[in-house]
C-alpha cells in the first residue's frame, strides 16, 4: 500500500513540474485517474476509449513524466531544497529556544547558499539571475 501511495505521490508531483508538456489527452486522463480517483473502465465510459487504450495512454504519459525529470531534474532539485529549507527552519527554532547564535549563523550560511543555487545555472549574488 505504501508503495502505491508513493507512486501516486511521485505521479502527482512529477505532474505540477511537468503536467503542460503533455498532450491534452494525457493531461485529462492523469487528473481524472489521480485527482479524481477514476478506475480505467470509467475513464474508458467517459472518454468513449477502450480500457486498454486508457491503461496505455497512462502508460506512455507516467514515462514521459519520468523521461521530463531524468532530463531537466526539476523534482529533484525541489525536494532537496526544501529538505535544506526545512533544516534551515530547525536551526531558526533552535535558535529562537536556546539563543544559539551559531544556530543562527548556520541557518544563514544555508540561506545564502540556496539563494546562490548550484554552480551553472545562471543565478548571480542573491540568486538572482545574471544578465547576458
């Protein structure tokens, strides 16, 4: 069960990233297969489809989400600078319990680490991107 409510997590967020460069079709049968909880016979009724071809439209789009993210990496690259936002959140609350300036100090290293992001992606000082 809990692999399946990882895959369903992973197939929604991958969504939000990547959801506008899929076709049409496929767009509508992932929000009507994840977001609405239809089984692939009442897509089929709905859309006039046979299950087989929603169970492949499916297919091919779940792989172009994953084929998306292997390439531009965008998931990825949210979720770890979240898990770094939320240490970042843990060291302000450190800081705010105990007056630990060094938490505090730590917290803003991250901060300004974040906010330069990763080497080559056109962000200058401030994580604000440079002109060119």
């Amino acid at each position: 069960m809990a692999n399946l409510l990882d895959r369903m997590t992973r197939i929604g967020r991958l969504y939000d990233f990547y959801g506008p460069l899929l076709t049409p079709k496929q767009r509508q049968w992932l929000e009507l297969h994840y977001h609405h909880d239809l089984s692939l016979g009442e897509i089929a009724a709905l859309c006039q489809v046979s299950r087989q071809a929603v169970y492949d439209g499916l297919q091919r789009a779940e792989r172009a989400l994953e084929e998306y993210e292997a390439r531009l990496g965008y998931l990825e690259r949210y979720l770890r600078e979240r898990e770094q936002l939320e240490e970042v959140a843990r060291r302000l609350s450190t800081f705010k319990e105990s007056g630990s300036w060094q938490e505090f100090e730590k917290a803003l290293q991250q901060l300004e680490q974040l906010l330069e992001g990763p080497p080559g992606d056109g962000r200058g000082q401030g994580g604000r991107r440079s002109a060119v």
